[in-house]
C-alpha cells in the first residue's frame, strides 16, 4: 500500500483493479542497425472506478565501450496528466560480473535512483554469486546486499537488508539427501531429474554434458542434480584425476531419468578381471551408445558408451556377451588370457 501510495488506494483509482476494457497499440522499429531500438505505444485500460490512455515511448541501444548499453522510457498519461521518465544503464564488468544504474520519476515527479553491482551464481561446485544495491528516493533510502555459495552438499545464501533505521538479515541452506540403489548421497536443490554417481574413488569431477558440475565425495559417490527428463543427459568423469589403482568400467555413459526420478551410474569397476571390449555389428559399424550388455548370463547391466567400447568385470576364459539395441539382441563370443595391463581391449568384436 505504501508503494503504490494512499492518496491513490483512498481514491480508489488503484492499478489492483482488473480492467474491464483494454486496447493497446504498439510499434517496435530498428533504427539504422540492429544495435538501436525505438518502441511506441498507446494504452487504454478502463477501470470500475479509473480510466488511463498511456502513450509511451522506448529508445535502447549498445554502445561501443565494453559491450554496455543504455535505455530511455518516457510515458505521459492523458487522463490524469502523470508523466513518468526512466532512464537505464548497464555495463558487464567482465564475463560474469555487471554493473547496472537506473534513474526514474514516478507519478509524482519524485526522483529514484539505484546502482547495483551483480553476479549470478554458476551450477559447479565452488561458484559463487552476489548482488549489491543501492535505492534512493526522496523518502528513503534502500540497501541489500546478498551473496550464495554453490558446495558439494547444498547452495548456502545470507543477505542483509537496511531500510531506513531497520535492519533485516537472514540466511539460508538449501540441499537435497537421495538414497538410491543402495547408495546415499547429498546435494543440491533437484529441480527436475538426478543421478548418484559412483566413481569409487574421491574428489573426482563429475561432468553433465561435458561441464563439470561436481566432485565425488569421501566414498567415492556425487550427486548430480539438473538432469533434463525424458531427455539424453551424458555423465562422465575426469579420468586424469584418478589414483593409479583405480580402473573404471566407463568415463561416460548417457542416461534417460524419468520426471522427477533419479538413476544410478555406475563407473566403479567391481574387481575381478576386466575387459575393454570394441563392439560392431555385422555391418561394421560401432554398437549404438546406450545400449545394454550382459555377460555370460548374468543379470548385470553393462552399458556401451561411444564408439561401441564397453568395460565388462569378472570375465572368464571363454565368454558370451548379449546386447540390446532398441528392443533387438545379438550375442558376441570372445576368449580372455590374463595380462599385466591395467586395462586390456580387445576388439573390434562382431555382435551377431
């Protein structure tokens, strides 16, 4: 009620009433290149109790010092005769920070002015982010400052906020806790879909389309949060960052989360003897990323990445692979002799 002021609540002309009527004209145009903008427009709301015809104008557009950029507004009500000015400027500091200060008349003619310096918060681990504002009018006098922290475990926030002689301050933790397959783990707000990731070895980044976004914790094990639904989402892992004595069974697999679900992969190699197996169909060509593989029977799901490459545990000496493709099985053979390789391919094999 005090923002939109008392004189216009007790008169009953405030902009809360729903309009009956409205008819709006508006014209955008793009002056001499593609960097200048001007706008026009006539409104007309009808109201129970008020009536305005707004004619406005817009003029914006990018200069040349440091990729910044400044706008005008001007609006003159024709029913009430209240004009209001607003002038706008915003320049990046450099690729994450920015600089933004603004100037604008209000119904009145009161002056309000405001600078604020801004940084929004990245998705990794270790970013951060923060805002810090100055309002001043003649009545009063704002100032806010607020900064987040993105850790493996939650996204932490505090904010202070004065007013006058008020001062407010507060702060915030925001995270998530999922058990899934047997596995626990916690991290940040999910919004959408998620995955534990077990790499078996600590911090370690965990990517999510290729931008690291995590690092493994104590046990080896992250949580990824972000993950599109119904959508292709590659998880993978910085192997240069992984002890010697620790072999994964992939550095990347694609995954399909359902809306608000999770899924757990997989990357620790389980022990036993390992293969690096180089699967092709009859045609030659590599099996099909996503696609499931079975070893010898058993139900354990073995997952083939790019370019038909599929780590595969516990092998013996003679061995049958079946794969899925789309609703389609073949099967590989292959023989296995012990070497002193840590990982050891064999390949290209023939799924038929």
């Amino acid at each position: 009620m005090d923002y939109l002021g008392e004189s216009t609540i007790a008169s009953g002309a405030s902009l809360l009433e729903f309009p009956i009527a409205r008819e709006v004209l508006s014209l955008g145009v793009p002056l001499f290149n593609s960097e200048q903008d001007i706008g026009l427009s006539l409104v007309r709301s009808k109201r129970a109790s008020s009536e305005d015809v707004i004619l406005s104008a817009s003029y914006a557009r990018s200069l040349d010092f440091n990729d910044s950029s400044i706008s005008l507004f001007g609006s003159h009500n024709i029913k009430n005769d209240n004009t209001r000015l607003a002038i706008n400027f915003a320049m990046p500091l450099n690729k994450k920070n920015q600089l933004r200060t603004s100037a604008a008349t209000d119904a009145d003619g009161d002056l309000h002015t405001a600078l604020s310096l801004s940084r929004p918060l990245g998705d990794r681990v270790g970013d951060y982010g923060y805002q810090a504002q100055i309002d001043n009018n003649s009545k009063n006098r704002f100032a806010n400052v607020r900064g987040s922290y993105r850790t493996r475990f939650a996204k932490l926030s505090g904010e202070v906020f004065r007013s006058g002689s008020s001062t407010f301050a507060r702060a915030t933790a925001e995270g998530s806790v999922v058990l899934a397959g047997g596995k626990l783990a916690a991290g940040n707000i999910i919004n959408d879909s998620f995955a534990i990731v077990d790499v078996g070895a600590p911090n370690v980044d965990v990517n999510l389309q290729n931008r690291p976004v995590t690092k493994t914790g104590r046990f080896g094990r992250a949580l990824v949060t972000g993950l599109a639904s119904y959508r292709r989402n590659r998880v993978s892992v910085d192997t240069d960052q992984l002890p010697e004595d620790v072999v994964l069974n992939a550095s990347a697999m694609e995954v399909i989360p359902a809306r608000h679900s999770g899924t757990l992969v997989s990357f620790a190699s389980g022990g036993g003897d390992a293969a690096l197996l180089t699967l092709v169909d009859t045609s030659g060509a590599p099996i099909p990323a996503g696609s499931a593989a079975y070893l010898n029977g058993t139900k354990a799901e073995y997952y083939v990445g790019y370019d038909g490459l599929v780590w595969v545990e516990n092998v013996k000496s003679n061995n049958e692979v079946r794969v899925t493709t789309e609703g389609k099985d073949c099967v590989v053979t292959f023989a296995y002799r012990p070497t002193d390789e840590i990982q050891q391919s064999l390949g290209p094999l023939t799924c038929r």
